[in-house]
C-alpha cells in the first residue's frame, strides 16, 4: 500500500505523519499541491501527506485544491487516498469536510473503472482522547458540543452528532456503522458500508485496526476513500507495516533517527492558537515570553518591531523565548473582526518566524496552531517535510530546508514542530527540546 493523505492543515498532516513513522512506514509531508512528481518520495512505499490549508478556507478554493492533491497523488503512484480532517471535526454545518469528501470520491471513482466510490472513516483517535460512539464524537469522555471546542473562534462545535453535521455539508447521504457491528470484525464493518460517506464508530486502537482491515477488503471490490483523524491512518500503516515485517524498507526502517542533526543556534516558540491546551502550555512556560495583542498591531506600526528588537537583543538565543497571541483575542475579534484579528497575528508571528531563522540564524521553531503553522512555513519558504521523533502523541519533530522569501534563507536547514492547538501536555514548550533532531 501507497498511502496519498490529504490533509487539510499543516498541523494535522504532521500529526498523522509522526504516527504512521512510529507505525513503521516512511512517510513524508509535501506542503502544497506538488508541481513536480520529483517532489514524491520514490521508493515506491509508505505515505505521502499534500498539505493544504483548507479547513476554513472557502469551499469552492477547498475543492479545487484537494482535488488537485489527489490527482497528484495517485500519479505519482498512491494506492488509496486519505482525507485528513481534525479528530474534534473542526467544522461547521457549511464546512469543507463534506464538500471534499464528495471531491475525492469523484476522484477515486475517476481512477478505478468508474465504479462510484465511498469514503469510510472517522475522526477517532483514542491516544488522543477522541472517541465515537453512535456517531457521537467525544474529546477527552465529554461530548463535542460540551468539550472547549464549542467556542473555537473559528470553528465553533455546537453539535456532537457527526452523522448529522455531516449530512448539512453534503447532498450524498451518509450514514453509520454503529460500535456494536464494529466488534463483530471488518467483514461486519464492510458489510455495512452502503452509503456514500460512512462514519465508524471506534472506542480503541483495535476497533480501529478492524476498520482498517475493513477498508483494505473494500478497496479489493470497489474505489475507496479512507478518512478521519490521523487513528485510521495509524492503524493501516500498523496493517502493512506487520504484514510486510520482512520486506526491505518496512516495518522498523521508518525510523525517526534517519532524520539528520540540526546544530541548535537558537529556538523560538510562536503560539497563535487560542485552544485550551496551548494556553495551558504558555501558562507552564517559565522563560522569556513577549505577547501579541491584534488591537495593537492594528493600532500601532512599531509593535512587531519592538518584539523584534527584544528578540535580536537577547544574549542567550539557545534558552527557547516564546511569542504568543494575547489570551484573551474576544476584544480583538469584536472590534476586528475574527478574520482580521486572525490574519494579523498570522502575519506578525510569520513575520517573526522569517527574521530569527534569516537574519538571527535561529535553528529550532514550535509552532503551535494549525493556521500558524501555515503562514510560518509558507513565509519560510518550506516545502517538505522530513518527519522525526514525536515531543508527544501527534506532535513530531521535523527537519526541512527553508527557501526564504526574499531569498537570504535559500538552503538553510531547520528543525520545526509544528503543533495542533488541542495536542501535547501543559510542559511541552520546556519538555520537547529533549527530542529536537
């Protein structure tokens, strides 16, 4: 198996990458619609993930771009697409999950002999505290719309039941294959996928090998699409990788330590997420800190220079400093607006991304914040990928060359973890330098 991802954030493509190394296959992240095939691993194995940023973007630009990837993907050879969307969902009854869902299932069926396809999947990601059950998606054993991502700034959850918020975004009906069929193995689950879009109830790892191994036994007889969280991922790349245990190249050979050393000139942190557990991990931070309020980027033009001044003063660039968004952006958004309040940060904190890597010569950023993560690595220039060790359950280091905007940092090789909002414990800003390449 070939696994082509398509990931709808740069965070979550990291997420499912780091498991699936850990799994033992390969995999590598591309951001971007690939423009040459060169760019594909050429190994003929493990995973590729095309990262995009799509989860909130328009649905019209969103499909387009995922249908782009997955065309790209399986000429370059994969041998099942995956649509990567967050494990708490992450969208609204006018979202993108479904509209690409259709996307991709057009895609497939376009590649097989024209047989329609379905997309089997869900977000269910146990490690991680997500779980579904009756097609209710629960974070941590609270429902979703009861969990903190009922406020996300912008992707407020307000409904648990995916079967239902599904259905709004697609005209294609969906429907459910319940836990209780689920433990009744991958022939029950394959039995059951009748639908064009099918969510799978999962409780555990091993209900999430049984849909694995159902989806394998439906991509024998009809196109498939496998989807969800980074968990079903997981759990193929656990499938393959135990079957072809012995072959060259599988299952121990994906390891982490083929990513090369980063000499450490200096770490910075950049925070944008305003989600529950990065507020916790700035709260744990005991080093130098340095805030970002939208209002007053908005309001006056030396606010990111002073930031800037305090980072090229620092005499100790090997002890981290953190930057991050005010804890409080309600103010910000009310007078702002969401998106502007949003795209200043995002501009300020890229802005400072590109100034400590060009012109401090920093080797080592955490990004934390899937639209963040997408700004900085865009700013920098950043193409691929190379995925090492995990700082923690979803959360990878990786090592990359930056291209610079400008051209100054063309070449330069960094480290950069790039982190969803929801995931790693409240000392991760202190406790991953232990595992950076």
């Amino acid at each position: 198996m070939r696994l082509g991802v398509i990931a709808d954030d740069v965070t979550g493509a990291c997420d499912l990458a780091g498991r699936v190394v850990e799994a033992g296959l390969p995999a590598s992240v591309l951001l971007g619609v690939p423009t040459d095939a060169a760019t594909f691993p050429s190994d003929g194995s493990g995973c590729s993930v095309v990262a995009l940023k799509v989860r909130t973007a328009p649905v019209d630009a969103a499909v387009a771009s995922s249908t782009e990837a997955a065309r790209s993907l399986l000429a370059a050879g994969a041998t099942l697409l995956y649509q990567k969307y967050c494990s708490t969902f992450d969208s609204t009854p006018t979202g993108n999950i479904g509209p690409i869902a259709d996307a991709l299932a057009a895609v497939a069926a376009e590649a097989g002999d024209g047989t329609p396809a379905v997309t089997v999947g869900t977000p269910s990601t146990p490690c991680a505290g997500r779980t579904q059950y009756q097609g209710v998606l629960f974070v941590d054993g609270v429902p979703l719309a009861e969990s903190p991502m009922r406020d996300h700034p912008l992707t407020p959850m307000r409904d648990s039941n995916l079967v239902r918020l599904l259905a709004q975004q697609t005209p294609a009906p969906v429907g459910l294959v319940r836990w209780d069929d689920v433990r009744r193995g991958a022939a029950s689950v394959a039995e059951r996928v009748g639908q064009v879009h099918t969510l799978v109830d999962a409780l555990d790892e091993g209900d999430l090998d049984t849909i694995a191994e159902a989806v394998l036994q439906l991509a024998t007889e009809r196109p498939v699409v496998a989807g969800g969280g980074a968990g079903v991922a997981t759990a193929l790349a656990r499938l393959v990788a135990s079957t072809d245990a012995g072959d060259a190249g599988r299952g121990g050979d994906a390891s982490a330590a083929s990513v090369p050393p980063v000499p450490v000139t200096g770490r910075l942190i950049l925070a944008g997420s305003a989600s529950a557990a990065t507020r916790g991990q700035i709260a744990e931070f005991p080093g130098e800190r340095h805030i970002l309020d939208p209002l007053l980027l908005a309001s006056d033009s030396a606010a990111l220079s002073r930031v800037r001044d305090a980072l090229a003063a620092r005499d100790d660039q090997l002890a981290p400093v953190l930057v991050h968004a005010s804890p409080d952006v309600s103010a910000a958004q009310s007078e702002l607006g969401t998106e502007r309040a949003a795209a200043l940060l995002e501009d300020a904190l890229s802005e400072l991304a590109a100034f400590a890597v060009d012109d401090l010569g920093y080797s080592h950023l955490l990004i934390a914040g899937g639209e963040t993560s997408g700004a900085v690595t865009s700013r920098l220039g950043i193409s691929r990928l190379r995925i090492g060790a995990q700082a923690a359950p979803g959360v990878p280091w990786a090592v990359a060359s930056t291209g610079g905007a400008d051209g100054r940092g063309h070449g330069r090789t960094i480290a950069v973890l790039l982190k969803s909002g929801n995931f790693g414990a409240a000392t991760l800003f202190t406790d991953a330098w232990q595992v950076a390449p």
